[in-house]
C-alpha cells in the first residue's frame, strides 16, 4: 500500500534511444536540486548513477526535515503539488491513509529506489505482456523525490514512444511539477505522454484488439 507509479517497458531498450533518457535526465539533476530536490543514489546515499547503462536514484536519506508523528501512510490529496515541511502537509486522515497538500518526507526523503536500466534479465522480471513489455513500479509515498521520478519517467516516454507505458496513483495535477521543469529545462512544451491503455468494441474483441490511447490533460498553466 502507498503511493505508486508503473510501467511496462521493453526488455531491452536501444543504446541510442537510452543515451537520449540518460542525457535528458542528467539535465535535470542540479534544476532538479535548487527545486528541493537533491538525489541520492539508491539506498538514499552517495550519489545517483546515471549511466549510459542504469538509472538509479532515491531520495537523501539523512535529509535533516523534521518529522510528523501525524502522518501514516501518505497519499496526495486531488490537487496536491509542490514540496513543503511535513509539519503543514496533513490535509485529511482516515487513521491509516494520511491525505497530504504537497510532497514531503516524515525525517528521511528516500523511499524505494528508482532502478531503470537500460537491459532487464528475463529471470529477474514478471512475464512480457502481450506487447512484449515488462512491468516495473516505484513507490515513492509522495516524498520530495516524486517529482525526479515522474520527470524520469515522462523522459522515458518521450523517447520511447508506445514502447512504454505509463499509469500512476496519482492525477494530472501530481504531474504538474515534473510537467513543468520538463517544459523548462529540456523544452518539452505541452506534451504530457501518460499513455492508458483503452480498448474499443464488445469483451471478445478487447483481449483481441488492444489499443493504446495518449491521454493529453489540459495545458499547464
């Protein structure tokens, strides 16, 4: 249970084409850091690796943010974005899920590894899907390094095209930051590129014919 994104992706992906994820992403390590968004490698220390091999990142570990003992298992209100202290981020709990306004930590920033390399070993994966894509997710409990996350990932997408597919827990608005310094720093313009998969026709011709549909939310503003 908590905050998660997904994607199905090729067992191997192209040199060239993860030499573009690689060089796109790397422009955004120091932007993404005077965002509030310094990364570790994937225990949450040291440095990330950003090879023309492997993707590889977490959050700080010993970020220094206080803690909130109000906070359990933290999920993104509707309209949550931004990065904030823990200490103002409760929007609503239940007792188990604890809504929150904007990305925080509860004392550390890491979460679970971000690990996108460019060749998976079949014996490490799930079975492909039945485009050939196998399924990979992070959690990130909506910490500070969602943002490096959702960012790597609409990377990832730009590139790969129909290749790969992305869902999330979470809405557009979760999208919104990564959405813009994509637009700033690598001028990705409009483009959004979560792709869902949707299928027209009666039951019998959905596991048939599927069809995959770009969802393109509204412009931000």
């Amino acid at each position: 249970m908590g905050y998660t994104h997904y994607w199905y992706r090729p067992l191997k992906i192209p040199a060239e084409i993860f030499w573009a994820i690689r060089l796109d992403f790397e422009r955004l390590v120091l932007p993404l850091a005077d965002l509030g968004v310094p990364l570790a490698g994937g225990i949450g220390e040291g440095l990330p690796v950003i090879t023309n091999d492997l993707i590889c990142f977490n959050g700080v570990k010993l970020c220094g943010h206080p803690a909130n003992e109000h906070l359990s298992i933290p999920f993104p209100a509707t309209d949550a974005s931004g990065i904030g202290p823990s200490t103002s981020a409760l929007d609503e709990s239940n007792g188990l899920i604890s809504k929150i306004k904007h990305r925080c930590c509860n004392g550390e920033c890491d979460y679970e590894t971000f690990l996108f390399p460019r060749s998976l070993d079949p014996d490490d994966v799930l079975p492909p899907d039945r485009h050939g894509r196998v399924f990979g997710f992070t959690k990130t409990a909506f910490r500070p390094y969602d943002i490096a996350v959702t960012a790597a990932l609409l990377i990832a997408k730009k590139n790969l095209k129909d290749q790969i597919m992305v869902h999330t827990d979470g809405h557009d608005s979760h999208w919104s930051d990564a959405k813009r310094i994509c637009q700033e720093v690598l001028g990705y313009g409009d483009w959004f590129g979560i792709v869902e998969e949707e299928v027209e026709g009666d039951d019998d011709e959905k596991s048939a014919t599927p069809t995959l549909i770009e969802i393109r939310p509204p412009v931000l503003a």
